[in-house]
C-alpha cells in the first residue's frame, strides 16, 4: 500500500469516528426516519443549559434540547425559550413541574420534567409552560459564603477576644489556665468526682450483689414477690376505692345519700344553720348556757366558789382540804366494813338476827304469837268495857 492511501485511510478513519463521536455524545437521540414531539418551555434564565444537553423524566433520558432562543423585549419570566425534542409524547397533568438542574457537580445541566400525578387534570396542548431553575449547589454555597462573612469577621474577632482573655487569666476559664490556686480546687473537683463514681461503682457492686434493701428488691425473689403481692393488694383496694366513688356518685350508701341526696342535704343544712342560731343566741348571752357563758357575775361567783374550795371554807371545801375530816371518813368506812363483816360472818345480835336462820324462825314464831294475841285482844274487848261498866253501876 502506498503511503498516499494510507493516509487517505487514516483520514477518513479518523473522520468516521469524529462523526460517531458526535453523535455519541450530542445526538445520542438522534432518528433519521420519524418525526420527534417538541416541546417549548419560558424560563427567565438557563443556567448554562446548552443545546444537545438531556430531557430527563422521572430520571429517565426522555429527549435532548433542541434550541434555546432569548428575547430581550420579553417580560422576565418569559424571555428565554427553551425547545425540547422529545423521544416521544410526553402528557401534562396537573401539578406538573420543569426545571433545569446540575448534572453532577462538575458542570453540565439537564431540564428535568415532572409530569404531575396519574389523578390530575390533562394539561390542554399549547399552554404555556413556565420552567424555574434549581439554585446550583457551588454558587448557594458562595452566596452563604458572602452572606455569611460578617458573622464569620465577628466569630474570628470573638475568637481573639477570648483567646486574649484567657491569655490575661480572665473568666473562669483563663483563671483555670492561670491561677494556680483555682486549679488546685479544680483537681480537687475531679478528684472528688472520681471518689462520687467510685463509690456509686460500690454501690452498683453491691445491688448486683444483693446487699442492702434495694439489692434485697433486685435479686431476693421471695421479696419480689411479696412486693408483687402487696402491689396487687393495693391496686385492689383503689379498684375498691374507685367502685366506691361510683356508688357515692350513685347516691348508693350513707355517704351516696349524703352527697347525691338533695332531701338529705336540705336537712343538714337546716340543722346546721338551726345550730347557728343555737350559737348566736348563746353568743348572745340567751339561755341558761348563754348566761353561763356570758354574765360576768356567774363567772365571778364560779370563781369565788372555786376559790372557797380551794381555801377549805364549808363542808366540801373541809372535805377536800382538811386531812383530818378524810381520816375520819376513812376511820368511819373502815367500821362500817368491820360491822359488815361481822354481820355476815353471824357475829353479834344483828349479825346471829340477819344471818341465823333458827333465830329468825324463833323471831318468826314469836312475831305470830304477838299477833295472834293481839287479835284475841281486840275481840274481847267490847266484853271487857261492858262488864266493866255494868259493875260500876253497882
């Protein structure tokens, strides 16, 4: 092969793969034979968006950009015109939504196409479309950046401050740094803390063990259970409690009528206003128990009274202050328990009388032959006055 025609093939070798290259890389959509829905959406910029980038719909590559056309005597929102041509048909509803967003970080832009939920009503064909574009990652970042910058002068100007601050030992945290004492009472601080966890370690130790009341919980079953068991009796006595309170509620029992039972409740009110008045008129000084509470002169002889007592005058006041007259009352009951005991024990006349049941059917005896001669007496008594009379007259 001659070297002219090598490089005629090296030409068109070179040429043939420029050509799928291109449309590789920009005319990957690229049909010879049908026709391609289009497309036309109005953004007030693109963003760098170039013709050949892609038509993505729910993430797939549906179309590419065709044009993009700018119109400066167009309202701001709608002077650039983007058209798209599309792979195939692609039906509107509503909520639908067009942007133009970043491809990767890197650069590149794609109008990505949202064609609104299944539910929505059809978009009519030649509406104008409105695009927005998606704010670009790197310049939000530079505009927080420039918004950002005097928060970030004053933080670093802060920062000096404070490092200076802790430099000259002021604050807490520069006197930490700087005066020796303080750290002492510092160190001291975390020592103490540490003796705090080591002991609250002993404590956790000996739960686990089981020492002490609450370990006793923890681990002692049979206290567990009889925890349990006391549990359950006291939720029983408020389900009691609580059945109570309905009953109350109910009016059922004496304390129901008394809440629920209006009869009732009229009544202790009657009674205890009845009771008021009660007071008032013994506050009032009305009354027997009035008076006693209210004359003076009552008090004042109560009190002289008290006053005799407590100085022996009369026979109570004797009977409370003098020893002698409780000696003799004493001497006195004494006797009287001997003469007692004597007559039961059938000692003397009056004790053979009360207790000798042969003495008392003797008295018994001789009480009827009384009685029977003074009925005889009575009878001849008429006889004896007339005889006695008859006589005389002789």
């Amino acid at each position: 092969m001659s070297g002219s025609r090598s490089v005629i093939l090296g030409l068109f070798f070179l040429l043939t793969l420029s050509v799928l290259g291109y449309y590789t890389l920009f005319l990957t959509d690229f049909t010879l034979f049908r026709d391609r829905p289009e497309m036309r959406v109005q953004f007030s910029e693109t963003n760098g968006l170039r013709e050949g980038d892609g038509v993505l719909v729910a993430g797939m590559r549906w179309g590419r950009i065709k044009k993009l056309t700018f119109d400066p005597t167009a309202p701001i929102e709608k002077r650039v015109t983007v058209i798209a041509s599309l792979n195939e048909k692609l039906p509107l509803r509503a909520g639908w939504k067009i942007q133009i967003k970043d491809a990767t970080l890197l650069g590149g832009r794609n109008m990505v196409i949202d064609p609104g939920p299944a539910e929505g009503a059809p978009v009519p064909e030649g509406t104008l479309l409105l695009g927005t574009v998606s704010a670009n990652p790197i310049e939000g970042l530079g505009r927080l950046v420039d918004a950002s910058s005097a928060g970030v002068e004053e933080i670093v100007e802060n920062m000096r401050l404070i490092s200076r601050d802790l430099k000259d030992g002021r604050g807490t945290l520069g006197r930490i740094l700087r005066d020796e004492s303080m750290s002492d009472d510092l160190a001291s601080a975390v020592n103490s803390a540490a003796r705090t966890l080591a002991t609250l370690e002993d404590i956790a130790k000996n739960l686990g063990a089981g020492k002490g009341t609450a370990g006793q919980l923890l681990s002692n079953d049979e206290l567990f259970k009889e925890f349990l068991a006391a549990s359950k009796k006291l939720s029983k006595v408020l389900d009691e409690a609580a059945l109570l309170a309905v009953d109350v509620r109910a009016g059922s029992g004496l304390a129901g009528r008394l809440i629920q039972d209006e009869t009732i409740a009229k009544d202790v009110s009657e009674a205890v206003a009845a009771l008021n008045a009660v007071v008032k008129k013994i506050d009032a000084g009305q009354g027997t128990l009035g008076v006693l509470i209210n004359d003076d002169a009552i008090a004042r002889n109560i009190e002289v009274v008290t006053k005799n007592l407590a100085d022996g005058q009369g026979t109570i006041g004797a009977l409370l202050t003098r020893p002698e007259i409780y000696d003799n009352i004493r001497q006195l009951t004494e006797d009287l328990a001997v003469v007692t005991s004597s007559v039961r024990s059938g000692q003397g006349s009056i004790g053979r009388l009360v207790m000798d049941d042969d003495l008392y059917q003797d008295l018994k005896t001789a009480m009827r032959i009384v009685q029977r001669a003074l009925e005889e007496f009575r009878e001849a008594a008429p006889i004896t006055t007339f005889t006695s009379v008859f006589f005389g007259a002789f």
